[in-house]
C-alpha cells in the first residue's frame, strides 16, 4: 500500500511539472510574439519639459501624453494626444507657438548619429503662431530640422496676418515661426486698413497654448 502512495506521488509530481513546463514554454512563445516597436516602453502623462540656454527658458514643450516605443533600427516618441511647442526670444518674451493633434520623434541608433539625425513631425490641424508679428498658419502636417533650424511642409497652408490673408501649397520658415515663407500661393488678398479694436497677446504674461479655431 505504501509503495502504492510512493509510486501515485511520484506520478503526481512528474504530472504538476510537465504541467508547469507547458505552461512556461506557452508564456514564452507568447511572449516571442510581442512585438516591442509597437508596444511603448515608457508613457509620461502631462508631459512639461523645458529648454534652457544662457540660463533662460528657450524653449518648452507640453504633452497630455507620450509614449516612448524602442525598435531594431531606431527609437521613437509618440504624442497621441497633441502637443504644444513654446519658443522664447533671447531676452525671455514668448515669441512663437506651435500646436497639433498628434506628433513623432524619431532618433536613429545606428553608432555616429546626431541630431542632425533626428526626425521631428507634427501632424493633423498644426497651427504655428507668432505672437509678436501676429501671424498665424493652419496646415495638416510639419517637419523640423533640427540642423538648419527650419519647419517646412509641402501641404495645403493658410496664413493670416495683420496684411491679409494668403494661401499656398508649401511653406518653410525658420522654426521660431519669423520668416515664413509660402509656396505655390493663390487667391490671396491684402488688407487694406488696420483693425485697431484686435485684441494683441500679451507675448509676457501669455502662458497658455494658442487656442485652434
């Protein structure tokens, strides 16, 4: 009988571990199949960095959200529910603003790279603003270089200023928004005399993020 309860206890544990071995080697053919480009390593939720050069705030960037995915050739960041980008002018005055629905940025690991490199993309109802020319752009999709210091698109853009309104297929301009500069433009029109009653942002003070229209 005894050698019997040996023999059933044996057959049991042998039983339990060939379970546990299934198991394991099933998480593990699970776990090969995650693919880890698309899923995030990292999330920050309400995102605030900023930028500082000569110890004074050049730049400041804000995200509901971001999501930091890692892949064989290259890293990226995800911004899936917007961004905003706040850059300032030497003397501390909030210069420009840029805003969009979502966006990307892309750094290479291949040995050497810079961050000439580096892709940043901002995407779906962009709006670039300069508060102290007051000019405003709207156009789906921007790019930014980093090296030339440059954002450029080749969308459909609108641009409104103080001079009138003007449209295009192109623009490119400095990426503190202070030279924009539209492409392919059609059906624009001058404005002939000054609307004194416009409401101007205070370019000091200003700390919230453009509003869209």
């Amino acid at each position: 009988m005894d050698k019997f309860l040996n023999t059933s206890r044996i057959l049991a544990v042998i039983t339990m571990a060939a379970s546990i071995l299934l198991s394991c080697n099933k998480g593990i053919g699970e776990a090969e199949k995650l693919d880890l480009s698309t899923t995030p390593m990292q999330k920050i939720d309400n995102m605030f960095a900023v930028q500082t050069e000569n110890g004074k705030v050049a730049m400041r960037l804000e995200a509901p959200l971001m999501e930091h995915y890692e892949g064989d050739d290259e890293s990226y960041d995800l911004f899936p529910l917007g961004i905003s980008v706040f850059a300032y002018t030497e003397d501390g005055l909030l210069e420009s603003i840029i805003v969009a629905d979502n966006a990307r940025h892309v750094s290479p690991k291949n040995a050497g790279s810079g961050q000439e490199d580096e892709l940043w993309e901002a995407f779906g109802n962009v709006i670039l603003h300069n508060v102290i020319k007051q000019e405003t752009m709207e156009t789906d999709t921007i790019y930014w270089d980093r090296t030339n210091e440059e954002v450029y698109t080749d969308c459909y853009v609108k641009m409104y200023s103080p001079d009138g309104f003007t449209q295009g297929y192109g623009m490119r301009s400095d990426d503190r928004v202070r030279n924009a500069r539209l492409y392919n433009p059609f059906d624009s029109y001058v404005v002939a005399e000054q609307d004194t009653t416009a409401v101007i942002i205070d370019s000091v003070n200003f700390i919230g993020p453009f509003p869209k229209k």
